[in-house]
C-alpha cells in the first residue's frame, strides 16, 4: 500500500514526518494522515514523493504490471 511504502523510504532515508510535510507545503498531521493512510494523498503530492525519492508513481502505488497485457 502507498502508504506503507512512503513511510519506509522516509524512514530509509532518515527523514522525519515534519521534513517531508515541509517539503510537500503541508501540515506534519496532514503528512502523518498520508502515512497512516487516513486520507488519500493527491497525485501532485505522490509526484513529489516519487522524484524525490526516485521511484516511480507504480512503486509507490503497489502497481504490479497486469498477467494479460493489451497490445
């Protein structure tokens, strides 16, 4: 899950919940609500979390590529 995923690369990088709040312009509790999935976090904030990171907007989602693709 997104959120899950967010935490540990935070936490792998030795960041804490306020520095990434900063950096997304919004409210450590709002920061601390993505993480705990409470609310959903808006695509230009999972943008920033991914560039920031570098990974990708499927890593962060869960995405797994689908069995049968459509060519």
């Amino acid at each position: 899950m997104t959120f899950s995923r967010i935490r540990d690369l935070r936490e792998d990088a030795d960041k804490k919940q306020i520095e990434l709040a900063k950096y997304l312009n919004v409210d450590q509790s709002t920061y601390s609500d993505y993480e705990s999935g409470k609310i959903h976090i808006p695509i230009e904030q999972l943008i920033k979390i991914a560039d920031l990171y570098d990974v990708s907007l499927d890593y962060l989602v869960g995405r797994k590529w689908p069995k049968n693709k459509r060519t």
